[in-house]
C-alpha cells in the first residue's frame, strides 16, 4: 500500500491567528494527508523537532503576521545546520506577490498565499512528493 | 449552519436563502409573519433608549450624538504611532484604538529573542511606561478614549494608561479607557493567550473590580464576538459566545461579593458587520435585546445603565478580500451601513488593503470618510432605528433572537464558558465552519465577487505600507535605555511585591501601577504572572 503523505502544519511564532492553518489541515486530511498540526506559538526550533519526530515529508508553515521572511530564513538555516534537509517546506498566509522570489531562494519550495484554491496546494504537494520518492 | 446559501433553478431564480445563522428567508414577508413569529410591538420594541433596547439605548439615537470612530492603528515605534494617531485626529477621527505588536500582545519585550522580527511589525512596541507617554503625547485624553487592543496582558496596559495620563496631568476620573481584555475569546479565536484559564480570568476580574473604584470612566472590558465570527462561527453564536463569555467575567466579580448594578454597566462588546446586510441588523437588534434581558433576568440587575449593550461594531475583515483589493473598499460602505443601522455607539473598518499588509495612511482615511460620508451625506442621523417595523426586520430580529439563545443553552449545558473552551468545544465548532465556508467559497456556491466570480485575471498592484527594520533597533536601544536610568532596586522590589500580591490572590492592579511608574517592563510584568499562574495549554482539536 502507498504510503500517505505526512504533513506538520506549523504556526511558528507569535501570531495566534489559526483560521487558515486550521482550514487548510482540514483540506489535507480529507486529501487523504496525515496531518499533525503543531498549535500556536512555535519556535522555528520546536518546529523542526517535532518534524524530525513525526517523520514528515512537507512542514508547511502558516503566516499572517508579516514576519514570513526572517521566520522562513531562520527555519531554512536551521534545517540545513541539522542537514535535515529531506522535508519539503511550503509556506501559506499573507504573503505578497513580492516576496515569493525571496522565499523560493530559500529554499522554500511552495508558496501559497491566502486565496489559493486547495486544489491548487494539495496537487502541488502530491506531486512533489512523487518526484522526491 | 455554516454557510449562507442561494437555492436556485436552472433559471437563476432564488428559490430559497439559508442565512449563515440557518434562518431561511422568505420572498414576501407580510403582518402574519411578525405575528407567527410571536412579535409583540409592546414587549419586543417600545421606544429607543427604554427596555428592552431593541430600537437602540439612546432616546434620540445619532441625533444626540454620532458615533465614535476609532480605527485601529499602531505600528513600529510609539513615536511613529504617535504621528499617525494625529493625522487620524487632525481628519476628524473622535477615538483612538491602539494596535499592539505581537512580542507586547504576548508579554515579550522587544529584545527577548522571541521578539526577532515581530517587533513594531503589526502595531506598536512597548515595553515600559516610556513608550506609552511617547504614543500618547499631546493627545487630549480627557476628550479622546482610547482603545487598548491587547488580551492577556491588558491588567499591565491599563496600569500603563493611568500611569500615562497621571503624569500628563488628566484626572484619573476625566480619562477613558477601554482594554479589550478578553482572554476567552483568544483562546477561542485570536491566539494571543499566555496564562491558563482561571488565572487569565481573576485578572480580568481585578481589571474590572479596579475601574469601578479608580477608573470609573473606564471600559474594562471590551467582550468579542468579532474574532469568533472572523474565525468561523455564524452571527447567531458570535452573539451568544459573545454573552456566555460576558456572564463568565460577570461571575467572576459577582464571586467577589460584588453588585452586578456596581459594575457590568463597563462592559463593552466588539461585533463583527460583513455577511448578509440584514442577518447583522438583525443581530444588533436582538442582541441588545437579550443582553438587557440576561442581566435583567439571570443577574437581577436593577439599574437601567447596567442593561445597555454598548459596543463597537466594526471591522469586516473577514468579507474583505486579496483579489481586486479596491473592491473592499465598497464592501467596507456596506458593512459599515450595517453597523449605523444597527445603531452602533462606536466603529472602525478594516482598510481596503489590509488582506496584504497594516493599512497606509490613505487607506486608514478612506475607512474614516467612509463612516463621514454615512454621517453627514446621506442621513444616519436622522432617525432613530430607521428600519423597526419592517415586517422582515421584526420577523428576522426574533428568528435571531431564538437562534442566539439556542447556542447560549448549548454553552450552559456543557457547564459554560470556561469548561467549552478549556474542552475544546467552540473551537472545534468554529473551525469546522471555517472550512465549510471555505469550501463554499471555492466551489462557487458562495459568492465572492473578484474570487469566485467576476475574476480579472491579473493582479491589481497595492502600494504596500513599508516595515522599517530601523524601528525594531531604535526600540531596542531605547529599552535599553530605559533600564540604564531607571533606579532598578525599586524596580526588583516592586516585581517582588507584584508576585507576592499575585500569590495572596490580592488585586494586582495597584501593584501593576507603582511598577509602571517605576519603569519596570511588559515583559518582567509577564515574567512574574508566568512563575505564579504558568501558561495555557491549548486543547488539542484535531
């Protein structure tokens, strides 16, 4: 049987507001996903912990605060330093057209600003997914 | 319930509308249906300002006085905040509500590592008394109330602001303040929590047992259906979560040996206007209603001041949308109608750009000429409850009113407020709503006009409000600062004293003020509440 692709949804940092996190979990989950949703107020370190633990294939981080771009630069480092490098991140929020060139530079490989259809997401990841496997 | 929903034939002829509260509305509404609904002209409406309040709780609603607009502003330092509090003014703004940073909002100071990239980001930074007295310098704060938009760590904010107003001079019975200082719903909606339930809710009982004695001009609380509705819930339970967590607060004191005529007359409630036009009149209307009856009935409150439901109704945020961005500014003129039709005291609309960013100056005051132009062109002031009477708007307001006291049972059943939150219940309904509107939304059967229909394809350019790194380092060197010049002896003594009256579950209200005064920071404030009460640990809902 194929394996089902496991997702962390993660809110790193202070911003509390979970509506989307919560949303598009839910999307996952009836994709087929396993998702585990890490809750509020994650340190970017408590993030990789807990993806190391659950043996994830996608972290995809939930910000609306504004502060994607040093929230993703510092995940993005510490993953390197840990050389966990075999997770797929993606990123969701309030995330200006702007800014995705930045992110993807990082190493951010999906980048799916408020608005995006879930259909949109979940086929990317699938896909993804398959060409890493 | 969930989703508002259009039933059409292959015609495109309605053939049924499901409100998000799960009332069905009828083509033609006649006499019959106010009279099926149980309407009584006496009992149900009476006149503006007399109970049960349905018309409003003025006599002479926005004749005698127009409401007050207080958009929501705060961003980088105190300074920079200070200037746009003052254009705001200067254009006619009557209030001001203060937008706090997250490391403030969470009890952090701004060079705590967990601070990194949050400081000034969406609202202003504090960290002690000095960055208070720079936001609020030269504002006439015996005529401009302010707004403290911050939950858990409100009992601080407030010791701020009278500590703030003191030393400029205001008397302490002139100055108006009103903290949101509503944990549950954070805990249910927003995030912003850091201590568990019980501790988080003595405090608001010490802010409010507080204000009645030093502060009487002062709202202690600011309860919040909004951020309820903006995370998923229909308007029928804003309202009724809205209550449920209102009567927690009120038992809270009322524990304490308290008259509920001594003390519920400051409490304010925050509601949300986007959806269907009429369901949020409706709402207003029947929920001033109840309101007087829950404190009339359940509480036994005599005073007619104490019956009020007073409130801001504003924001909108969640109708807003990314796509076609301008479109929110007429969406805003609607939502922003709802509210003046529900006689609003107070209110403030999201900005037209804010799916992308904080709003921009010329964003801010296009939300303000929006409430002017309600006011002074084209006749809100005129009457009072223009649309009582309306065969539609009698029969909808009493189909609210069953629905709203329908959900508030469903609190009670489940032991109330605390016990549905700390279980998880209203956020497992909230989020479960969350994703069927979504999922309407995307499969077209909820319209959004430039998302699901009417799309343009290309994306509108947003002048975008510029965070300015600069802000987050002159904040932490003043903090610094701070620290430097302060005689900080006193300052450990009077944390120790704040702990100790935290521990004897004293009032720490007045403790909170002599540390302010004495410079001491949000967050060693936060650090001493975190040792004695710990910290929330979130239900997991999934």
């Amino acid at each position: 049987m194929e394996r089902k692709i496991r997702i962390l949804v993660a809110k790193p940092g202070l911003d509390g507001h979970d509506r989307g996190a919560k949303v598009v979990a839910q999307a996952l989950r009836d994709a087929g996903m396993e998702v585990i949703y890490t809750g509020l107020h994650q340190t970017v370190d408590q993030i990789i912990q807990t993806a190391l633990q659950e043996d994830v294939d996608v972290i995809g981080l939930s910000i609306m605060s504004g502060a994607h771009l040093p929230i993703c630069e510092k995940l993005m480092k510490k993953m390197k330093e840990k050389e966990f490098e075999d997770a797929t991140v993606v990123v969701g929020g309030v995330i200006p057209t702007r800014d995705i060139p930045l992110l993807q530079k990082m190493g951010i490989e999906g980048v799916f600003p408020g608005g995006t259809p879930f259909d949109e997401s979940i086929k990317w990841i699938k896909e993804h997914i398959k060409q890493r496997t | 319930m969930g989703v508002a929903r259009y039933i059409k034939n292959d015609k495109d002829e309605i053939l049924d509308v499901i409100l998000q509260s799960g009332i069905h509305i009828k083509p033609v509404y006649t006499r019959k249906d106010m009279e099926d609904a149980g309407f009584d002209p006496e009992k149900d409406l009476a006149y503006p300002g007399e109970y049960p309040f349905t018309r409003g709780i003025h006599p002479q609603g926005y004749r005698s006085r127009e409401w007050t607009t207080r958009q929501y502003t705060g961003f980088g330092t105190p300074e920079e905040t200070n200037e746009r509090f003052k254009l705001m003014i200067s254009h006619g703004q009557t209030g001001l509500n203060v937008a706090f940073d997250l490391p403030t909002q969470m009890g952090l100071d701004s060079d705590d590592p967990l601070s990194e990239g949050e400081v000034g980001r969406v609202g202003m930074a504090v960290d002690s008394l000095r960055d208070f007295e720079a936001a609020f310098r030269e504002i006439p704060l015996d005529r401009i109330g302010a707004g403290l938009t911050i939950n858990a760590v409100a009992s601080i904010m407030l010791a701020m602001f009278q500590a703030t107003s003191e030393k400029f001079g205001f008397k302490k019975d002139r100055v108006s303040a009103t903290p949101q200082n509503d944990i549950l719903k954070e805990m249910i909606g927003r995030g912003a929590w850091i201590f568990p339930v019980k501790p988080s809710v003595c405090l608001i009982g010490d802010t409010i047992e507080y204000s009645m004695k030093e502060l009487p001009r002062t709202n202690p609380v600011s309860i919040c259906g909004y951020h309820i509705r903006e995370s998923g819930c229909s308007p029928a339970q804003e309202i009724a979560y809205a209550f449920q967590i209102a009567n927690t607060y009120i038992e809270e004191v009322l524990r304490r040996g308290h008259s509920i005529d001594d003390f519920v007359r400051g409490f304010t409630f925050n509601l949300n206007i986007f959806g269907n036009l009429w369901e949020q009149v409706a709402k207003f209307r029947a929920a001033r209603k109840l309101w007087a009856k829950n404190l009339k009935e359940r509480y036994g409150a005599k005073d007619n001041r104490s019956l009020l439901l007073r409130g801001i109704f504003g924001g909108g945020g969640y109708g807003m949308t990314k796509a076609q961005p301008e479109n929110n500014i007429i969406r805003g003129a609607y939502y922003a109608l709802a509210a003046a039709l529900g006689g609003a005291q107070t209110t403030a609309l999201c900005s037209f750009d804010e799916a992308y960013t904080i709003p921009t100056p010329r964003a801010a005051l296009l939300s303000l000429r929006t409430f002017q132009i309600l006011m002074e062109e084209i006749g809100m002031r005129d009457t009072v409850d223009p649309l009582a009477g309306s065969y539609f708007i009698e029969t909808l307001t009493k189909q609210m009113e069953e629905k709203i006291v329908e959900e508030m049972k469903q609190v009670d059943e489940m032991g109330g407020m605390t016990k549905a939150v700390e279980t998880g219940y209203v956020q497992r309904e909230v989020a479960r709503q969350a994703y069927e509107f979504e999922k309407g939304v995307q499969k077209g059967e909820l319209i959004k006009v430039g998302v699901n229909k009417y799309t343009e394809g290309e994306e509108m350019e947003v002048e975008l409000h510029e965070y300015r790194l600069g802000s987050a380092e002159e904040q932490i060197r003043r903090l610094k600062e701070v620290k430097r010049e302060r005689d900080n002896r006193t300052v450990a003594q009077l944390l120790k004293d704040l702990e100790n009256a935290a521990r004897a579950e004293r009032n720490v209200m007045p403790y909170l003020l002599e540390c302010c005064k004495a410079y001491a920071t949000v967050g060693e404030m936060t650090r001493v509440f975190k040792e004695v009460y710990g910290e929330f640990k979130e239900p997991s809902i999934f």
